[in-house]
C-alpha cells in the first residue's frame, strides 16, 4: 500500500515538474518575443511593372523619418495600421499592406493609383486615375496616358489629391467615362494623342494619323460617336483622302459633318 502512495505521488511530482517546465519555457519565451527588435524594412512594390510612381527608397524613407518608425524598437510595439494609413495618405500609393516576420522584418507591399488621364492646368499637371481620384503628376515618372489640355472646368489648386465634389465632380466622372473607353479600346487609345477642353465645353482630340481635329462634343453617347468615327476613316478617307477635311464634327446625330481646308461644311447623314 505504502509502494502505491510513493508511486503515485512521484508521478503527480513528475507531472508538475513537467508542466512547470512548460510553463516557464512558455513565458521565457513570451518575454523574449517581446523584447524581440524590428530590425530592417523590406519592400515590395506589386505593380512596378506598369507603374512606378513610388520606389522601394521612397517607401523606406518615408517610415524611417516618421514618428511611427518602428526600427530599433520591440516588434510587438509597431503600429501597422499607422504605418499604412501614413502610406496611403501619400497620393500615388492606392493601397498598403505592412506586417512584422518573426525575424523582426517589417515586410511592407504596395499598389500603386493606376492613372487613366493626365490633365494640364494653369496651375500643374494632375492624373486622375480609375477611381475618379487626382493626384498631381510627379516628375520623376511619366505614365503614358492621354493628355487632357485646354478650357478645364475643373479649379484645382497646385498638389491637390482627392476626389472633386458638386459640379467638378459631374465633368470628372464624364471624362473618366472617356477614359475608360479609351482603355479598352488600345487602337484608338494609340490613335488619339491629345484631348483639348474648347472654351464652349466641347471636347476635341488630335490625332496620331491624320491631321482633322476632332470634335467630339460632351462625353455622351462614346459608343455611337466613335462608331461615327470608325465610318469617317472606313468610308469617306478612302474616297476623298486624307488631306481633304480639316475637322471632323461628330456632336450631331445621324450625321457626320466634314469641314473642307477652305471652312466650307459638307453634311454626310450615316446610319450606325
């Protein structure tokens, strides 16, 4: 009987040692996560293939002169979401997503915006990208997009980001509209080399082939106008040339109304 008690007690005793053991190991190894520094930043830019608005040096600039750099500091201590809302308040950086390894890396992945137009003002040069979002263009980088000029009916004041509100944000979403034409349809997105805002309002494009200016009028009805156009280069260029017809007006419908070098107009009616 005296036998079974000793067993007994030396496997509970032996039981207690070992999760003891654990215990201890547990919080020794608690504790040393949390004095466990972040030590290096490592960057990963997920769209620089089409863009590259913002580099790797930027990004680890930008954290390490901040007040939320976690360098130096316990890892357990770093303030992620800080960290990207600080990113993304930068205007070219869409979206950010930081974390902290078990190494102490803090691994940071960025999408950059993805401009749709660039729009040239009095007062700067501006893209607003797929969102409707403007940013201010950056001389570092140049992103090959249509290149809006003239009469803009937009103030926007020199490094403004963000989205236009009231009757600005009626002609932004109206050229975005365009815009987002011209990024489906590559063949003309090549064809058109510049977009000019008329003092009327009126919308015209300069072309890389031929040299009529365009007049496209408002951003309604994109489909039919180009449909229009489509015409003009594939029934009446082949017949009377190139060089016949200094515009193009394509506002009115069911016509397409040809100006000659002399300002004379001929009137063509079409069906689409």
């Amino acid at each position: 009987m005296l036998k079974k008690v000793i067993t007994y007690c030396l496997a509970a005793l032996a039981v207690l040692l070992f999760c003891g053991y654990f215990a201890a190991a547990s919080f020794l190894s608690s504790k040393g996560r949390k004095t466990e520094l972040c030590t290096g930043i490592s960057v990963r830019i997920l769209d620089s293939a089409s863009n590259r608005f913002v580099s790797p040096s930027d990004i680890e600039e930008i954290i390490s002169s901040s007040d939320v750099n976690p360098l130096g500091r316990p890892r357990q201590e770093a303030r992620l979401t800080d960290i990207e809302n600080l990113l993304e308040s930068r205007s070219a950086i869409r979206h950010s997503d930081v974390s902290v390894s078990r190494d102490g890396i803090l691994r940071v992945s960025i999408t950059q915006r993805r401009p749709l137009l660039r729009v040239q003002t009095a007062k700067g040069a501006f893209y607003i990208d797929d969102t409707g979002y403007i940013f201010p263009w950056v001389s570092s980088f140049t992103s090959y997009v249509p290149v809006v000029s003239g009469h803009i009916p937009v103030n926007l004041e020199e490094g403004y980001r963000g989205v236009p509100e009231k009757e600005d944000r009626s002609w932004i979403e109206g050229m975005i509209k365009l815009a987002h034409y011209l990024d489906r349809h590559p063949v003309w997105n090549a064809q058109i080399q510049q977009i000019d805002v008329e003092e009327n309002g009126d919308i015209t494009f300069y072309t890389v082939v031929g040299d009529q200016k365009i007049i496209f009028g408002s951003t309604d009805d994109i489909d039919y106008k180009f449909a229009k156009l489509k015409t003009f280069y594939r029934q009446i260029v082949p017949v009377y040339g190139w060089e016949r017809y200094s515009a193009v007006n394509l506002k009115f419908s069911d016509q397409i109304v040809c100006t000659l070098r002399d300002r004379k107009e001929i009137k063509k009616s079409i069906r689409i």
